[in-house]
C-alpha cells in the first residue's frame, strides 16, 4: 500500500500550484490566449496543459507549509508576474489600436464601431482590422509559442519565491508612454497623406465656393484613405514584427528589472 506523508502532498502542490498560478495570470492577461471569446473553462485548461508539460523542466519549488499565508503570498505574487508579463506584450495591440483609432478619425470613419472581442468594447473598423492583421502576423512569428517559452524561462531569471524588485513595475508604466509613441508613428503616414488631401479639398473648396464639400470631402478622404492603407499593407509586417522584438525585449528587461 502507497503511503503518502503531508510533506509530500505539500510539495506536489506547491510544484503544480506555483507555476500554474504563472502560466494562468499570463493566459488572462496576454494577447490571444487572454481574448474573451475564449471561453473561461477552455483557458483553465490550455493553462493547465501547458503546466503539466513543462513542469518537468522547472526548478525544484521553495519548501513551504501548506495552507499557511506565505504560500497564499506566494501564489498571488506568481499570479500578478503572469499579469504584467501578458500585459507587456498587450501594450504592443495597444499601439496597433491607437494606430487604428488615429487612421479611422483621420478617415471619418469613427462613427463605424463593431464590439471587439480582444478589447470587450467598441472600436472602429479601421482598429479591428489592423488588431486582426497583428494578431495573424503575432501567430505566423509563433509568437504565442515564444511567450510560453519566456514564461517557462521566466522561472530561471526569477524563481518562485522570490521578491520582484519595484522598477519592474515602473517598467510597464514607461513602456505604456513608448507604445503609445509607437501607435502614432504607425499612424502617421496615413495621417500625413490625409491632412494633405483635406488641405487640397480646403483649397479646392475656396477656390470654387459653389462646391459642396460634405458631398465631396468624405468619399475623397475615405478613397485616399483606403488607397494608403492598401499600399501600406507590404510594409505593415515587418513593423509589427519590430514591434513583437520590443515587446520580448521589454518582457527580458522586465525580468531583470524584477530580479
């Protein structure tokens, strides 16, 4: 008969429970792993999949009591280091979001909003569409991969039980400033090409006063605007993989900011 004592029940659960509770916060919080369409049941379970195959590869868990307040402490640490490490990276979306919402005022289009799944809110067409063009080029990069294997390496640069170091959360706050940074640099080609056209149609408009600019100024601008989204597509990949390259970098930095 097979005799277990508490000790090794305490760290059985310590070595799934501590990981998970990682790998679970990084679900909720990172970019198609954390979309709401999921279903919650179905992210319990890709969190705990992957726990259970990579547990093998972690180091051994610290000793602690079961039940007791440090281990409470310690899982909701391990928890909120899964949030911020998803959350780095969803500041990358987050740009590419601000980049779309620009482009569509720019285009008159903010009136046109669907329900986002990613975001759980309204957005415009034009932000939908460049998130969906993201996230297709964030899963051809295997960049959902690369994040489970941060994660797993994560234990390495920061084990568990460890005491992350408060410039790893002043970190995000910065990096939130560059993404937004970014979001308008992406934006802003299309936001030159259009305030050209609206200068044309300003002077166009003063020069013939009879023309009527509302029945001519959208669909030009909307024309102008789909013809340079259209053009930029070629270069819109190799801008959002940099973008993915900064937000991995950002997640390295992060580590070392906490450890």
């Amino acid at each position: 008969m097979i005799s277990l004592t508490s000790a090794q029940l305490d760290a059985w659960i310590a070595a799934l429970m501590f990981p998970l509770a990682r790998l679970l916060g990084l679900v909720s919080a990172a970019p198609l792993f954390g979309n709401r369409m999921v279903p919650v049941r179905v992210r319990l379970a890709v969190g705990l999949a992957i726990a259970m195959a990579v547990l093998p590869a972690l180091p051994p868990m610290p000793p602690v009591p079961g039940g007791s307040m440090e281990q409470l402490a310690i899982f909701a640490q391990q928890a909120f280091i899964g949030i911020a490490m998803g959350f780095v990276m969803r500041l990358v979306f987050a740009a590419v979001d601000v980049a779309g919402e620009m482009i569509g005022l720019q285009m008159g289009l903010s009136f046109a909003v669907f329900f986002s799944p990613q975001t759980g809110g309204q957005t415009s067409v034009i932000a939908e569409f460049l998130g969906l063009v993201a996230l297709l080029v964030f899963v051809a990069l295997d960049g959902h991969l690369m994040l489970v294997q941060g994660l797993v390496a994560s234990f390495e640069w920061l084990p568990v039980g460890a005491v992350p170091g408060a410039e790893g959360w002043l970190l995000i706050v910065r990096y939130a400033a560059v993404m937004f940074a970014s979001g308008l640099m992406m934006a802003l080609p299309m936001v030159a090409a259009l305030l050209i056209t609206n200068t044309a149609l300003g002077v166009l408009t003063r020069a013939a006063p009879q023309l009527n600019l509302f029945a001519v100024g959208f669909p030009v601008t909307l024309s102008v605007g789909f013809l340079v989204l259209l053009l930029s597509l070629d270069t819109l990949a190799p801008v959002l993989q940099s973008l993915f390259e900064r937000g991995f970098g950002a997640i390295d930095e992060l580590f070392r900011a906490f450890g």
